[in-house]
C-alpha cells in the first residue's frame, strides 16, 4: 500500500478501530523477544550462585540409587527418569519467567487485546500464490536483513565479550580452578548484558518500524473517507435534505402556533398549542409541540400574537408524550383543556365589557 495506489490519507480512528478488533495491530516480535530475554537474564543472573549450587544439591539427592547388579536396567531406567523430572523442576521457574515477560511485552505493545478473528479459518491462507507473494515482499526483505544484521551483531558483541577473559578461560592452568567458575560466570553475565542492550535497542527500532509500516499499510484513498464519512455519518446530501425539511416543518408549525387557542406549558422546558375553533375543530386539536429551544420559540410566537400561555406541569408531559401534531387531543385531557379554554373565554368576554 503506497501513494501509487492512491491512498495518501492518514488511516481514520475507526478504520484504526476496526482493525484492531479484527486482530490487526502493530507489534514487533523483536521487542518481544528482546524484553523477554532481558528478564529471564536477570532472573539468571540474580540466582545464578543460588540455582547452581541449589541444582546440584539437588541433583545428587535426587539421582542417588542404591545400584542393584541384577537389575541394571531398572537402574538407568529410574535415573533417566529421576533426571528428566529434575530438569523440569529446575527450568520451572526460568521457564514461567520467560512466559511473564512475553506477556507482559505484549501488554506494553497492544494492551489488553482478545480477537477471535486471527483464528478463524481462511481459505486464502492456502493459496500458494498468496504464499510466493509473501515470500518476495518488501516485508519479508525487510526481515530477512533484519534477522542476518542481528546475527553478525550478535557474534560481534559476543566476540567482543569473549576477548577480555577467553584468554583465561582457555588457559584454565594460569587462573586455577578455583576461579575458572568466577571467570565463566563473569563472561556469561558480560556477554548476556551487552546483548540484552543490543537486543532492546534492535527492538525498539523495529517496533518503531512496524508502527509505520501498520498506518502506512491502512493508509486511505479520498473516497475511501468518504464513504466512511457517508456510512458512519450519514449521505451529506440527505442530511441537507433532512435539515431542510426540518426548517420547512418547524416553520410551518410556528405559522400554526398562530391559529392556537392556548399555549399549555411546563414551564420551560416543554410547550403544547392547542387550537379549538368551533367553526373548524369537533374537539380541541395539538398544532405545535417542542421541548428545550423549540418551546421557547412556541412561546415567543404565542406572545406576538397574544395567544393565552398556561402552565400545567402534569398535563404538558402527558400531551408532549401522547399526543402527535395535528391529532385530536384524547378524551383524558377533555376536562382539563375544557377548563383552560373556558377560563380564556370568560377572560375574553371581561375584557369586551370593558372597552
């Protein structure tokens, strides 16, 4: 993937989503590997004195056998057995440490993550095409001088180590005995540090790169944004023709406030109008109705055209619920909107008297 194909676009937050819960994430095995290498080298080194002499105590203990001459098979038998078990419970711990540490590498790269997709059968995982392309990728390239520059830094750095105390180590007469293990253990701790530092930094910079290369591999095309944008977002086109329509409706149903007879209100946040005209309306009909920013314009409406604003808490949620613009209000509110429009008219007729 690549500017030849187009996709010059940084990859969005859900393409970025979608990938990571199909499986899809940046992750260097190197870092792995270099992370759980330089704590199982730790945990060596810190009980190497302990774990040798621990060992070998317990090796002497263990393979101790009161030898029978007549049954020498049965002997070498329970030796092999009685080794191969003491193997595994010396390795135990080293072993658990080195599964901790690939663990824990996998956390600090990816965090918590658990698909079920990288396991799921694909047939395409078979095609032997598929196979040859990968096999010749820039990808595979990259790995193949990756892995051969980290062996000749490997024997490098180890050779470099090996030089200070060889010398010695092979000419164990001039050091004695004595401090030959000193010596070994000093070039093992020597050698396993200075690749612990080689390994992290091989890591880093890989880990480095296949952050690049996985974004620059989601890379996107223009219309691949916008059809992401269309999906999640909606067609901008049908959004202007919605908004559009809105305007028009909540024009039109501001224009119906002014043919109201009350405006019933809760008191602010919930607005009701209601038209009875006896030449036109059986019963008492709903011609607007808003909540928040819409009531506030009912309101406003009502007041340039002098229309009645009652407030009725339990009567303005129960219509704002119930009833939909231009239905008939049902026969529970009759009595309460009879009220309300009653009291307007006599209001009415007081104010005709008087002029």
């Amino acid at each position: 993937m690549s500017e030849k194909d187009g996709k010059t676009e940084k990859p969005t937050p859900k393409k970025l989503k979608d990938a990571r819960k199909r499986g899809e994430i940046a992750k260097s095995q190197e870092f792995n590997s270099a992370f759980t290498y330089i704590m199982f080298m730790m945990f060596a080194i810190a009980l190497s004195t302990h774990a040798l002499q621990y060992g070998y105590v317990y090796l002497k203990r263990e393979l101790a056998v009161d030898y029978d001459v007549g049954g020498l098979e049965n002997n070498l038998n329970d030796i092999g057995m009685k080794a191969v078990l003491s193997i595994f419970i010396l390795a135990g711990p080293f072993l658990g440490i080195a599964f901790i540490g690939a663990f824990i590498a996998n956390i600090i790269q990816t965090g918590l993550l658990f698909s079920t997709e990288a396991l799921k059968f694909k047939m395409s995982r078979l095609n032997p095409v598929n196979g040859l392309k990968n096999m010749f990728s820039k990808k595979a390239l990259f790995t193949l001088i990756k892995n051969i520059l980290k062996m000749i830094l490997i024997g490098y750095v180890s050779y470099i180590s090996f030089e200070k105390s060889g010398y010695y180590i092979i000419n164990a007469s001039a050091v004695g005995t004595e401090k030959l293990y000193f010596l070994i253990l000093e070039l093992v701790k020597d050698i396993s540090t200075n690749l612990a530092i080689l390994l992290f930094l091989l890591g880093m910079v890989d880990f480095i790169y296949q952050k690049y290369d996985y974004k620059k591999n989601l890379n996107m095309t223009k219309q691949e944004i916008k059809d992401e944008y269309k999906e999640s977002e909606g067609d901008p086109y049908i959004k202007s023709l919605r908004r559009q329509k809105y305007k028009q409706f909540s024009k039109q149903m501001l224009r119906d406030v002014e043919s109201a007879t009350v405006i019933i209100t809760n008191p602010t946040h919930l607005a009701i109008a209601v038209r009875y005209d006896k030449k036109r309306d059986q019963v008492p009909v709903v011609v607007a109705k808003g909540a928040d920013y819409v009531a506030e314009k009912i309101r406003e409406a009502a007041s340039k055209n002098n229309i009645p604003i009652m407030e009725n808490k339990p009567v303005a949620r129960a219509m704002y619920r119930s009833v939909e613009i231009g239905q008939p209000i049902p026969l529970e509110f009759y009595e309460a909107i009879a009220e309300m429009i009653a009291l307007i008219y006599q209001i009415n007729e007081s104010n005709k008297r008087k002029i």
